[in-house]
C-alpha cells in the first residue's frame, strides 16, 4: 500500500473553518523580472486548470484585500493582475476553490507573486508560482502522472530552484500555523513533510535554494554551484533516484517512486535526502543578522532537516 492511500493528515478545522489539510505542494522560484516571465506563469496556469478539475479555481483575490467570484469579469481582471500593468510595478494572483479559509477544503491553489528586480522590498527579490493539489488528486492520477504535470509546468518557468513535497496546505500561512502543537508534532516526525509556504521567500531567496524534496528542479546558477550533471550522479548513486536533465541548462531529480513524509518512527531518512543535502548545503537559503527572529531561526533549522 502507498502511503497516500492512508495519509498523515486530512482535515483541520477551529471550529467550522477548515485551517489546514494535506496535500501537494508545487512551487518555483525565478530570479527574472516580473516583466520578463509573466506571460510564462499565465502559460503554465492555463496547463494547470486544464490538468485539475472543471472549476477547481472559483474565487480571486483583489488588490484591496476582497475575495470575489472567479466569473468572466473576474478571470479578466486576474489577467490583468498577471500581465497587464505598468512595467516596474509587480504582477501576482491568488486563485481559489472556495472564498475565505474555505478553499482549504479543496485543496486547488494557485499563487504567483512576481517581482521587478530593482524593488526596494527585500535583500534578494525573486518571483515566485505555487501551485497546490489535495492528496485525493494523487490518489486518483498516482505519483506518475503528478511527477509528469510538475514537469509540464516547469518546462514553461525559467527556474532557479524548485521543489514539490508532500505538505501542509494552510491559508493562515508558515508563520501562524508553525506554531500550532499539532503542527510542531507532526514536522519533528515527518521531515518529508512541508509546510507549503505558497509564494514566501519571493522578498529573501534570490538564487538560493530551500531543502531537497520528493521533486528538486534546479536551475541556474545552482546546478552549475553544485557541479552540474555529473556531480548530482556522483552524488545520487541510488536506484530510487532519477536525475533528468532539461532545456535551457536545467535538470529535475527525483529522489522517490512518490512523495513521502518519511515516518521517522518507523524507518531512518533515507540515504539519498541526506546525501543531496549535503551537496546543497553551501546554496541553502539563511536569515542572518537582523532577520534572525525566533521564527527564522526555525525555518533555518528546518531547511537544514536533512543533514
């Protein structure tokens, strides 16, 4: 049996508001201008909506804070969020199942937070895309057809770095739901297990790299940091572990048959997580200095789970 026949998590909820659930969590990272890539990311969430199913994304978030219908109207103006303002300024997205925390229940999320590379807004600006899928979805397709959709997509984005994991999904975001008990309990078991953080570290990250996932897309200039192709096989002699090469000097590894949470309780990390995040370990994203809160001392150690 997968483990995602029978996974970790289901359904949260405080109340009647359902606050997190699992799932999958896809996201890219693009050190590009906004300008430069938006047509990109409206390629790819055009393949996403075609992959899910009718009507999965219903709802949008606004400028001044409103979730409104995802109607004629409504798909107008979140293409003109995407790819039509003025040229310097940021393009983003927030599309949905459900308004409010509802859209947890579903488990369909898109996010694009894109950047101008001169923005006076954090150290290392990059753009980010996200996408999410309920673990239903992969019961359904199987890890496959997941793997070759998260390909798909990362075919249309200029990536730097890239990961997808199985995960916590929570539109009260990383830095609220971190700190629930439940949460904390399941992380420090389940080092396969993320907290999709959707479009975070677009303010931070730069051409740095986050931890090493179900799914590494690596890019430029990480891939050539690491050593390239040949240094990512050296180091990934594992017949679990596959590393594909792509167009445009990229590559995908895949270090798994499917995502795993990987239950420490029952089996060690496997050698091959430990094995690529020792090669990535002089990329890995840190707050330093000032930045170096209580929180991000956390998410330092997080991202370093591996080694």
């Amino acid at each position: 049996m997968n483990w995602w026949d029978a996974p970790v998590i289901r359904l949260w909820s405080i109340g009647d508001l359902p606050v997190a659930r699992d799932g999958i969590g896809l996201s890219f990272f693009i050190r590009r201008d906004h300008k430069d890539i938006a047509a990109a990311v409206w390629r790819a969430l055009q393949t996403y909506i075609r992959a899910i199913p009718p009507g999965s994304l219903g709802w949008y978030g606004t400028d001044d804070g409103d979730i409104l219908e995802l109607d004629e109207k409504g798909w107008k103006v979140a293409r003109q969020q995407m790819l039509e303002r003025p040229w310097g300024y940021s393009g983003n997205a927030d599309l949905s199942e459900s308004p409010g925390g509802g859209e947890i229940s579903s488990g369909y999320i898109f996010e694009y937070q894109g950047q101008p590379l001169n923005t006076p807004f954090g150290k290392a600006p990059v753009s980010a895309v996200s996408f999410t899928f309920p673990t239903d979805y992969l019961q359904g397709k199987g890890a496959a057809y997941l793997r070759t959709l998260a390909l798909e997509l990362a075919r249309e984005l200029p990536f730097n770095f890239g990961y997808a994991s199985f995960a916590i999904i929570s539109s009260h975001g990383m830095s609220s739901a971190a700190r629930w008990p439940i949460v904390e309990a399941l992380l420090a078991r389940y080092p396969g297990l993320d907290l999709h953080r959707g479009t975070g570290f677009s303010s931070s990250l730069g051409t740095r790299a986050l931890s090493p996932a179900w799914l590494t897309f690596l890019g430029q200039p990480l891939l050539g940091q690491l050593g390239g192709l040949d240094a990512l096989r050296n180091a990934l002699p594992f017949p679990e572990v596959s590393v594909l090469p792509m167009d445009g000097d990229r590559v995908l590894v895949t270090l798994d048959d499917g995502p795993d949470p990987i239950d420490t309780q029952t089996k060690p990390i496997p050698p091959q997580y430990r094995a690529l995040a020792r090669l990535m370990e002089p990329f890995l994203f840190q707050y330093e200095g000032e930045e170096l809160l209580p929180f991000q001392q956390d998410t330092n150690r997080w991202i370093r789970r591996f080694l």
